[in-house]
C-alpha cells in the first residue's frame, strides 16, 4: 500500500518509485512531496540501489499540487508558511544524490508534475501526453529551481516562451527542446526508463558514476573553466588507480560484464591547486 501517496519496489539493483494516487491524477499533497523525497533519500543511501525510476500510477504522471476545490492552495498565512520554509530547508536535492534519478513520465504533466522531474537526471516522455509549466496561467511564478535550470537545459528564447506562457507542449516537442532525451508510445515509456537504469546497473561503475553526476551539477554553477578542467582532470588521474578502473578495461577486454566494487559513495579527495602550477617537489 502506498505511503502519502508513494510506493516503492525493488528490482535488483533498481528501485522503481511510483507517485501512487492515480484518484487524484497523482497530484502532490504536502506528505506526498516529503514521502517522495524521503524515499529518493534512502534509496540515494542504499549501496545496492544503482538507479532510481520515477513514475506515475495511471493516466497521469502528475497533475501537479493537488487543488483545493476554493482556490486557497497557495494562500499561505504564518503558520503555513513557517512549515513550508522547513519542509524546503530540510528537503534532500536530488542532484546532490549520487543514485541517477530517471523520470518515467508515463503521462501528462504540468506544474509540479513537471518541476520535480528537471531536478532529476534523465527524463523519458510519453511522446503524446500534454506537459506544460502553467505556473503564469495560475497567478504564480514557476518555482522548484525551474527558473534556474530551464535557460541552462534548452536555452534561454525557449524557457522564456515556455515559462512566460505557461503553454502546454507534448512530449514529441519535450524531446525536440531538450527537456526529454527519449519521447516513446505510452505503453513503451516505463520500459524505456527500466531499460535505462538496467544498463547504468549492469555496465558502468558505481564510484565513477556518482562522481559524474556530482561534478556536473557542480560545474552548472563553475564559472571559472581552469578550476572546471583542473578538478576533472584530478579526479580522472586518481579513478584511474583505481580497482574499478583496472575492472573496466578486463572486462571490455574479456567480452564480459564488469564486476565492480566501488560504491556511488565513494569518495576522492583532490588539491585545489591545478597540478601544472604547483612547484616540483
């Protein structure tokens, strides 16, 4: 049974997290926000869970936040507003997480439907579905990062006409912007997604992955290339001494699965100070 509106399996090394009340169009309360990231976080700690798929029990992806019937969702007083100021400072971000997140949008998606999926990694749409970020249209301001992140992911003429208008847009068009990389049938999207996880699970390093994701979601906010480059490069050279490193080159050598045993977690510790400017020890 599904927790707040949330449930979650395991299929091996990949967890699927449904967004679970397809009655209400899988439209975000409070709880359901906070059970969502709660489970992201404790998947994200597991070291067997390689990937996460997000997806969406029914028709719908996600209709958004759940609408009060008179109006008053957003109508936040004191106490209210108190409590949502907690809820944001303690929420996990999911682009701190070193677990790939990938958004099976097996439907429809606007508002929050649609915001929580950018802050994941890798988005499959159903290529028919509506998606739209209709915050305008509701006498709002689009939020959860997407001012943020939109310009960087299609371009600043496209968020700002997507944004300012609020219009739907399908998810062939999703994928034509750059917001999807895949854009399939319906009955193809969770297949797709778990298609994708799988071969993050199977093929590739836990340790190098994670540190992947880290460093380009740190580098979003880089501005100076040289520290971008030095950083990169540091941690290349130390991976590359690395058991998993060694892994990977027997195992496409040897026409085989790799076998590595690195966690995500794993960490690497590197100088600030590019190594072409220190002094010769």
């Amino acid at each position: 049974m599904p927790t707040d509106g949330i449930s979650v399996e395991r299929d091996g090394a990949v967890a699927v997290v449904w967004l679970d009340r397809p009655d209400r169009g899988n439209g975000f309360t409070s709880a359901m926000q906070i059970e969502l990231h709660a489970q992201l976080d404790l998947l994200d700690r597991d070291d067997d869970i390689r990937a996460i798929v997000v997806t969406g029990r029914g028709r719908f992806f996600s209709t958004g936040a759940d609408m009060d019937p008179e109006g008053t969702n957003f109508a936040f007083d004191e106490e209210r507003t108190r409590q949502a100021r907690m809820m944001m400072r303690d929420r996990p971000r999911p682009w701190k997480m070193r677990t790939p997140i990938i958004a099976a949008m097996n439907g429809s998606a606007v508002g929050l439907g649609l915001t929580f999926p950018l802050q994941w990694d890798i988005r499959v749409v159903n290529e028919a579905a509506k998606y739209g970020f209709v915050f305008t249209r509701r006498g709002l301001i689009p939020e959860q990062n997407s001012l943020w992140l939109l310009p960087k992911l299609v371009g600043l003429a496209t968020a700002t006409e997507l944004l300012l208008t609020g219009r739907l847009f399908s998810g062939t068009e999703a994928r034509t912007m750059g917001i999807a990389t895949h854009a399939v049938p319906a009955d193809r999207v969770l297949d797709t997604a778990m298609e994708l996880a799988s071969e993050i699970a199977r093929c590739t390093s836990p340790a190098a992955v994670g540190l992947t994701k880290q460093l380009i979601y740190s580098f979003l906010s880089e501005d100076d290339r040289e520290a971008a480059f030095h950083q990169e490069w540091e941690i290349f050279r130390a991976l590359g001494r690395e058991p998993d490193s060694a892994e990977g080159v027997a195992s496409f050598i040897g026409k085989r699965d790799p076998k590595f045993t690195s966690g995500k977690h794993h960490r690497i510790d590197v100088d600030d100070s590019p190594a072409w400017e220190r002094p010769e020890v």
